[in-house]
C-alpha cells in the first residue's frame, strides 16, 4: 500500500474555513442591516453587486488556474471579501465602483498570490485603498442618510446604484472626520444614523459582532484591543494637551473604520502576525497609524492605509517575535550540547 506523504502544516483546527467565515458574515449582519435600513434599497443593491462581482472573479480566476472549483468557492471567502468591500464603499456609490473593486480584490490581491492563505494585504482594504486614490470623487460622495420611512425605493434605488445620477447638494455631505471632530455626537455615531458607509457608521453594532467573535474563539483579544489602544492612548494625549484643535479619544473610537478594522479587517488569519506578541505590535501599529494618518494624513480616514502598511510588516513582526524552539536558541541555532 502506497502511503501519500503531504508537506505541512499538519495540525488543523477543529473549525472549518467555511464555518470562520459563516461566523464573521453573522457577526457583520446586524452591522450591515442596519445601514440597510439607513440608507435603503441603494446600500443593498451595491452591497449584492459587489458580492456578486467577487464570486464571478473568484470563479473565473480558478477556472483559468485549472484548479478545483467547488472547494474553492465553498470556503465563503469570495463573498465574505465582497461583504467588506460593500462595507467600505458609500452606501450610493455607483455599481462600476463595486465591480472595480471586487475585481481587483479577488484577481489582484487574492488570486495572483495563489488564493486563500496567500495574499499579503488584506484584499478588502487594499481594492478601498485603489479606488480611493483612482476616483476620490465617488469615493468621497457621502450620503448623510434620509428620514426613516423616506428613503428611495426599489425602482428608484436602481437608477442611483445603475444609472448614478449626480446628487443634489442637500443630499450629499461630508463626515465629521475633521481635524476637530466638530459636529460629533458620541450617541448617534454608535448607532449609525449619519453619514458615512455602512462600515463607519453603527459603531456599537460593530464592536457587538467583534465580541460575539471572541466569545466563539474565532479571533482573540489581542489585535482588537491593541488596535484600540494604539488609537486611544495618542488621542488623549494629544486632547488633553490641545483640547481646542484635537478630536476627543471617543470621537476617534466612534468615527470612522475603527471598529471594523479593530474587529473584522485587522484579525484576518493570513495578513496578521501568527504569534501573541507579534499581534500585539501589529494591532498598536495599526491603530497608532489610523491616529497619525487621520491627524496629518491629506486622507481623513486611516484605517485602511494603516492595517495595508502592517500587513506589509507582518512577516518582519512574526521573523523577531516567533517563539524559542524547544532545545535551541532564540536565533534557532542549535545549543552547546548539541554542537559537540
């Protein structure tokens, strides 16, 4: 009988990938029907091409690979990276946005480097990025959200997602992300009412999803929490030393991808440190970043800049923070002992 030997790892964990990442989606749920419920039918119909788009990409991009499909589009992971993506564009973007997006997150940053479990950067947060600098204009176009009951349509949604009219002025707006964090309520920014996308709005029901996460053991405190310290601790050092110019540290907690980031974006397995110390640098990395890039940063959002530059610095981290190898050196030569 003819013994198959297969290269490692060969310890796996009791979760399937398919299950962590029906896990997250479920955790992301009330998060994201809220800002359906927001900002209406537009929200939901970008929300569905970009999964859509990132299904279709991962589709054709193993078929092309010539490697198995079903296993692959089995796992959620296409539509698990299409939900963020959806999370982080504004919720009336136009529905070419979606499919650049979605395109580039799964061909670029995913399937080029060989799919699951190799990508360096987080495919989500990266295509954010590249669209962010590539059409700053419908990138930047935030919906402050209609009067509940008084949202567009179904029929009407469709030709603001499909035929992306320009918006009139009323409707349009910024987000608070000012250098002052001016017109700031810490209430209504935990549950979402304002404008932003669907990621950066109900802070609350974010940070909700991230505990329900830890409770079952699908990510640990370490990234979360050091992500939020890194933000928290620079921010009130900064408010209290110039109160009148500097954003409070809930202002910088509520605003923004923080929560998403911390909890969802952040804690990816494949572009994050593999060892607890090395998470605890990655996450004060990533939210120290998201403080200095908000704070002198010619974009008023950081997040996703600041867990991109990490996830580039994450095998350095896992290189000097790996354990010591049982009977060998922290530099993995072998002892004395053993030369002789």
């Amino acid at each position: 009988m003819t013994t198959a030997v297969l290269p490692s790892p060969h310890t796996h964990g009791a979760r399937p990938v398919s299950q962590t990442m029906l896990l997250v989606m479920l955790a992301l749920l009330p998060a994201t029907l809220s800002g359906f419920w927001y900002f209406g039918w537009p929200a939901v119909y970008l929300w569905l091409v970009t999964i859509v788009t990132c299904v279709l990409a991962e589709t054709m991009a193993v078929v092309l690979a010539g490697r198995p499909l079903r296993p692959t589009l089995a796992d959620g992971s296409a539509i698990l990276t299409g939900w963020l993506l959806a999370l982080s564009l504004p919720p009336w973007a136009p529905w070419w946005i979606a499919v650049v997006g979605g395109v580039f997150a799964i061909i670029v940053v995913k399937q080029i480097f060989g799919g699951l479990g190799q990508n360096v950067f987080n495919p989500a947060m990266a295509a954010r990025v590249v669209l962010l600098i590539s059409f700053p204009l419908e990138m930047t176009r935030w919906i402050i959200p209609p009067s509940l009951g008084n949202g567009p349509g179904p029929i009407e949604a469709l030709a603001i997602t499909f035929g992306s009219p320009s918006l009139a002025d009323g409707i349009s707006g910024a987000t608070v992300l000012d250098p002052a964090g001016s017109g700031f309520d810490g209430l209504t920014y935990s549950l979402g009412h304002h404008a932003g996308s669907m990621g950066e709005t109900s802070a609350l029901l974010l940070a909700a999803g991230g505990v329900f996460l830890i409770l079952r053991g699908v990510i640990s405190l370490r990234i979360p929490s050091a992500f939020l310290l890194g933000i928290i601790i620079p921010a009130t050092l900064a408010y209290t030393l110039l109160p009148d110019s500097q954003p409070s540290p809930l202002f910088h907690l509520l605003s923004g991808a923080v929560m998403l980031g911390a909890f969802f974006i952040a804690t990816d397995y494949v572009t994050s440190p593999s060892t607890p110390l090395g998470q605890w640098i990655f996450g004060l990395g990533c939210g120290l970043l998201t403080w200095i890039i908000r704070t002198w940063g010619a974009y008023p959002e950081g997040v996703a800049f600041a867990i991109l530059l990490m996830n580039a610095a994450t095998p350095l981290i896992d290189h000097y923070t790996r354990p010591r190898i049982f009977g060998r050196r922290r530099d993995g030569r072998p002892l004395a002992s053993e030369e002789r």
